[in-house]
C-alpha cells in the first residue's frame, strides 16, 4: 500500500491527521524538525494501528534538508498522499517583527509547501489516484491586521492550490484544502484563543475534530473543505460582507491578541524548535 506524507506531524492538526490516516489503515511518512517527539510519536502510533510508520526528521525551512527527505521519500516508498500541514503564525505588529521571523513564515507555509509538491508531484502522478491536502486557514479569506504574512501565506496556498487543480484537472489526483478555524493546539494558539471572548472560545473545534472531518472529506474527493459548522459560518460572514466594514471589527479583534506575541517575543521557535523569535529585530539567524 502507497504511504501518506504529513508534515509538521509531530504535534497538533498533524498528530492528529496522522493518527486519522493511521485509524484508517494507511502507513505513513511523518516528517518534523529533529527531535525525539517524532521518533516516539511513529512508534506509539505503529504499535497502536499497525501499520509501518517512517519518521523523517528536517526543517523545511532548509533547501538541503527539503531535498534530503524528498529524494529519500522518492527513493524508497510509494506515495499517494501528500499533506502540507506544518505552517506557523503569530500577531505582532508588523514593524516590530524580527525579519527573521517574517522569514520563518514565507519559507515554511509558502517555499516549503510549493518545493514538496513540486518534488512529490512526479511520484504522486504514478498512482492510480492521488491526494494533495494543503492546510490552508479560514485566514486565507480575509485580510488580518497584526498577523499580515500569515493571511497572505495562506492566500498564496489557496490559489496556488486551485491554480494546480485546474492544471492537473485531467489526471487522477485530487488538490485539496482546508481552511481550519483556530484550534487549540500550542500554547501560545491557547493564548490568543483564550484572548477573545467567551463567545469565540465556544465556537473553537478541537485539532482531533479537525482531522477527522478533513480526512473523511478529503477520501470523498471534496476540493474545498471548512471544517465545522461555525467555520462555514464565518466563511460566510467573510465572504459576504465587505471588508470596508469588517476592517474596524478586524483591528479590534486581533489588537487582542498582541499581547500574546509579547509574552512569546523572546521564546525561541514560537512554539516548536526552530531557531527563530518573534521580537528580536536586530537578531539576525545563522540560517
Ligand atoms: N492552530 C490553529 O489555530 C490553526 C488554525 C488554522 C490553520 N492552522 C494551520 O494548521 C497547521 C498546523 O498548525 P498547528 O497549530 O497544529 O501547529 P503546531 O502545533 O505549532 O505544530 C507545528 C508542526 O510543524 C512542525 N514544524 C514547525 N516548523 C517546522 C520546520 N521548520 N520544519 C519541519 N516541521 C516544522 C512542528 O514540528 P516540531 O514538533 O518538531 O517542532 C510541528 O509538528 C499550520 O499550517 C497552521 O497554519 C492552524
């Protein structure tokens, strides 16, 4: 049986559309930064659903890293899946963002999602039938004061994913996005959530949740999916009310949020490992 390829599968809407995957029999290539979590992760969830499990350790952020785990995923395993889920955001106003961490975001949600599919894409097309899911985000809709590149990341897949759809239209494989609404995974999305009102928290659907729809929806060959029932509501929302009228709700609304990025200005990776802050302008990488 072909393997499915999760990235950013060590932890949050990935851990949970791997163990998804792995629920309904399919084998996988699960791929994180280094670390322990994932090998651990792919051991727990081979014992648990038995099926083999790979964990391949690189940061997308990397070019050499992409074209390591890309040939080795080509070298050695038949894949039909392929999904682009690691992706990272934050709020912050725009000229107090470190470039570095300006970076981070166009390199992972954008570079590292084109540079796989372009790689996987040839292997891909070997397959009877194939699936590309790219994990977008409702903020793909709309434009979001204090988080700018990341609506914008997530525009670029949006289209980028259509464009390709059109493209590929007469072959057998399926380009596919979700537009999650927030969910709780890391600390610091707890952190923002729990800076709205009550109201917003209890329309929040769990990463698990999230998965769950998406996967069944995606093995039923739907394009375009808005997991939950609030998330279609606020698509809605967005798509029929000008944003002339949103803009003023949209900076009261995320200006809640900043003071997360300010308690997170100085931890390291925002979240996960990687080696970048949200603050810190003048600290230039060694990438
Ligand atoms: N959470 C939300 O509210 C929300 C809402 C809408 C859309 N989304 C989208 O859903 C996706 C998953 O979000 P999440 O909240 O589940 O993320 P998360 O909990 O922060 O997990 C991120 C995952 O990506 C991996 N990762 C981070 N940087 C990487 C790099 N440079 N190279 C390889 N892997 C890397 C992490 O690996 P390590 O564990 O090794 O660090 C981790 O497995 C993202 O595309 C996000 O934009 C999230």
């Amino acid at each position: 049986m072909a393997y499915t390829v999760i990235t950013g599968a060590s932890r949050g809407l990935g851990l949970e559309l791997a163990e998804e995957n792995a629920r309904l029999g399919r084998s996988l290539i699960l791929v994180a930064l280094p670390g322990e979590e994932l090998g651990q992760t792919a051991e727990r969830i081979k014992k648990k659903y038995s099926v083999d499990v790979v964990a391949l350790e690189a940061d997308l952020t990397q070019k050499d890293e992409l074209d390591r785990i890309t040939q080795e995923i080509t070298d050695n395993y038949d894949i039909d899946v392929l999904i682009n889920n690691a992706g990272v955001g934050g709020t912050y106003n725009f000229l107090e963002a470190s470039e570095d961490f300006l970076e981070l975001i166009i390199d992972l949600n954008v570079r590292a999602t084109v540079f796989l599919t372009y790689r996987l894409l040839p292997a891909l097309l070997k397959q009877s039938k194939a699936y590309v899911l790219n994990i977008a985000s409702l903020a793909a809709l709309s434009p979001l004061p204090f988080k700018t590149i990341y609506p914008a990341s997530k525009a670029f897949i949006n289209f980028f994913s259509k464009s390709l759809a059109i493209e590929f239209f007469d072959k057998n494989i399926l380009f596919s996005i979700a537009y999650p609404g927030p969910m709780p995974t890391n600390q610091q999305v707890k952190d923002q959530i729990n800076s709205h009102g009550r109201s917003t928290r209890m329309f929040v659907l769990s990463a698990q949740r999230t998965a769950q729809i998406v996967m069944k929806q995606l093995f039923k060959n739907k394009q375009l999916i808005i997991p939950g029932f609030f998330n279609k509501l606020t698509a809605l929302f967005i798509k029929i009310t000008p944003c002339s009228i949103r803009k003023w709700y949209l900076r009261r609304t995320y200006s809640k949020e900043l003071h997360v990025s300010k308690k997170y200005r100085h931890v390291k990776g925002i979240g996960n490992r990687s080696k970048w802050t949200i603050g810190s302008k003048h600290s230039k990488s060694t990438k």
